[in-house]
C-alpha cells in the first residue's frame, strides 16, 4: 500500500508540474509573440499617450487591441495582472518530482558504474545526489554571469548566445560523464528550468516591481530594468522547446543510451532553438525557412547517431560450433530476463518502491517477453537496463540477449 500511495501521490504531482508548465509556457509563448507583432501605433491619441506599439487581434468570436508602454503609462491600474506564480509552481513541483524519483533513490537512479570515469562509477548514493543538485545551482550561477559579464547592458546579445550554448554543451558533456544517461538528460533540461525560472524570480519580476513603484512615485523608471526584463524573457523562450523535449526523453531510451548521449543532447538543444527562432521571426513578419530547415536536419542527425547496432555475422562460435545467435533460444532469454528483470517488471513488483511495472511492461511470460523483443535488446545492450544494473546482468547474459533473433 505504502508503495501505491507514492505512486499516485507521484501522479498528481506530475499532473501538477506539466499544468503549471503548460500554464507558464503557453503564456510566455503568447507574450513573445505579441511583443514581436506589434506595430507602431496609428492614432495621435495613442501617440501622445506613450503608446510604444499596438496589435489588433481576432479570437473566440471577440477582438482584441493590445497596446504596450515601455515606462510612461498615463495611468497604471491596481489590478495589474502579473505572470510568476506558473513559472515558480512548474520549478516546485518538478524539482519535487526530481526529488522524490531521482534523489531519494540515487544509487538506482544516478549512479552510473559503468561510467568511463572512474570516480564517477564509485560514485556514493549521497554524493551522486549533491552534485546532481550542484549542477542546478551552479548552472544559475554561471548562466547568469555570463549575462553581466558579457552583455551588462544588453547589447550583445550574439557573444552571449554563443557563450550559453557552449555552456549547455558543457553541462550535457559532463552530466552523460557522471550520471546514468536518463538522469543526465533531465539533469540538464534542469538546468535550463532552472536558470528560467530564476530569472522570472531574481530579475524579471524585481524589475518590473521597481519600474511600478517608481510610476506609482512618480519617477521615470529605469530603462534598464525592461531591457533586461526582456533580455530574460527571451532566453527562456529559446530555453522552452530544448527543456521539454529533455523533460520527455526518458520515455525513449535510444536517446540517453547512446554512445553519442552528450552529442545527441546537445543537438536536440540546438534544434528545438532553431525551431523556435523560425516561429520567433514569423512573429516580426520575417519568413526564413533555414531555421526549420537546419532544425529538421539536426534530427536527421540525431537519428543517425541514436540507431541501435546491427548485429553482424562475425559473432563468436561456441564450442560445438554454433554461433551465439543460433544457440540462442527463446526460453533462455526468457530464464535471464525471469533472473534479472522481473523484479521491477511483473504484475506486482517485488523491488521496493515500485507498485506496478514501470511504464506498464510485463515480462513475466514468453508472450510478454517476445512482445517486447526488440526494447528489451535495444535497453539490454546498451546497458541502460537493467537501471543501474541493480541485478547484475553479466557480459555474457548481455551478449545472448543482443544475439537472440527475438522471433
């Protein structure tokens, strides 16, 4: 019972994490596009007024007349709609989710003893855990220095888009070095939530609270504070479409479990970021169809560096001369899958914590087995399961798995 109850109480808490980040990114979506279409206004009225820009909209059978000022408002209402409560709820919730599924269980989840680096493989439960955190904390830190040092003013944003993207490869080289590739991709679409969400909460909002109270003073605001208000803005709509695919790859292990992980992650980073400067200039009435184009290419490439190994005819011969493939039977698949996988992935669960089979996958029969053939030799062979290889699968058990036709 106590399992179920973390189950679903896991349930709701990820229903919680991806209404609020649907809440957040559909309004910071809206926000840029509206930002990026307006036009200068035609009226003298709304000239004398401060009007900076206009847009007439049509939606759900009304119409709209959006009108932003930068500082000078001629009035300034009390019922201001602000916009962080969605960003600070989507942080909360997902770095409880981490919490729970990730830093609770950090020797299954993190820890990745087959890592090239040594002292990342013996890495203790403990410390795998506070550095995952680490990387968080010091992704903020460091992203956010990157923006004073080299754009304090906001006016150089190219050197500062080059630098951020050299620091999320960074951050996606090492993650793939230290923690299990699954952990590494969130780890790193944590980074980037992160650094969004700390800029709504250490300098959008703060910003836009100074400019109000000095409106309300009736002092000119510092042009600063909306610069940077809008510098931060648009970082985290380039940030958006990288983070939720992140956010998604667990579902599909040929990503994380590749040899390429790191290039592979950073890739899908660079092209969810093309993809959105498409959608970003339409919003200027700018139609430059290389961005969709460099961003579908990227994926081409991903999906060369994702597909999975194809056996080839010089498998070792065994003693009577048999190769391992054609000495590979069904049934002995299936007693290594019943010693080393069943534990998590039977109608109820013998591992503590897990109340069902994880994403649904029974293999407590033949049937079961060969329906899920071809996942159970990509996650096998790759070594990304058994997690953690909490049951010691051997070389050997690997290797009949990799080689057994699946038929």
């Amino acid at each position: 019972m106590d399992a179920y109850l973390i189950e679903f109480g896991n349930l709701l808490l990820r229903w919680l994490h991806v209404v609020a980040a649907i809440a957040w990114i559909g309004e910071s979506i809206y926000f840029v596009m509206l930002d990026n279409s307006l036009h200068p206004p035609q009226s003298d009225e709304s000239k004398k007024r401060g009007v900076f820009g206009e847009l007439w909209s049509v939606h759900g059978g009304g119409f709209y007349h959006d009108q932003k000022y930068l500082t000078n408002p001629t009035e300034l209402p009390d019922d201001l709609h602000w916009s962080f409560w969605k960003a600070y709820t989507t942080w909360l919730s997902g770095f409880a989710l981490f919490a729970v599924l990730y830093l609770a269980k950090p020797s299954f989840y993190l820890v990745d003893t087959a890592s090239s680096w040594p002292w990342a493989a013996a890495l203790a439960g403990w410390q795998a855990s506070l550095i995952a955190v680490l990387f968080l904390v010091a992704g903020w830190i460091i992203y956010d220095q990157l923006c004073r040092r080299i754009s304090p003013n906001m006016e150089n944003d190219g050197a500062l888009s080059a630098a951020v993207a050299v620091m999320m490869v960074l951050v996606a080289y090492l993650s793939c070095h230290i923690f299990q590739g699954r952990a590494a991709f969130l780890i790193t679409g944590a980074v980037m939530a992160t650094s969004m969400s700390a800029n709504v909460f250490f300098w959008i909002i703060p910003g836009q609270r100074r400019m109000v109270n000095a409106l309300k003073s009736g002092l000119t605001p510092d042009p600063l504070d909306g610069k940077r208000g809008k510098q931060r803005s648009v970082h985290n709509t380039y940030f958006t479409l990288p983070v939720v695919f992140l956010m998604l790859s667990n579902h599909y292990s040929f990503t994380f479990s590749s040899p390429y992980d790191w290039i592979i992650m950073s890739l899908f980073i660079f092209s969810g970021a093309a993809i959105r400067q498409y959608f970003v200039l339409r919003h200027m009435g700018q139609n430059k169809p290389m961005y969709p184009a460099i961003g579908i290419l990227l994926l081409v490439v991903i999906a060369w560096l994702a597909k999975p190994t194809v056996p080839t005819d010089a498998t070792p011969a065994l003693s009577n001369g048999a190769t391992v493939a054609e000495a590979t039977t069904t049934a002995q698949v299936v007693a290594i899958v019943h010693a080393r996988c069943i534990e998590c992935h039977s109608a109820k669960p013998s591992q503590p914590g897990f109340a069902s089979a994880p994403a649904g996958i029974l293999l407590e029969t033949e049937q079961e087995v060969l329906a899920h053939a071809a996942l159970i030799k990509q996650v096998v062979a790759s070594g990304y399961m058994p997690l953690g290889n909490m049951t010691k699968m051997t070389d050997a058990e690997r290797e009949r798995i990799g080689a057994w036709p699946g038929e």
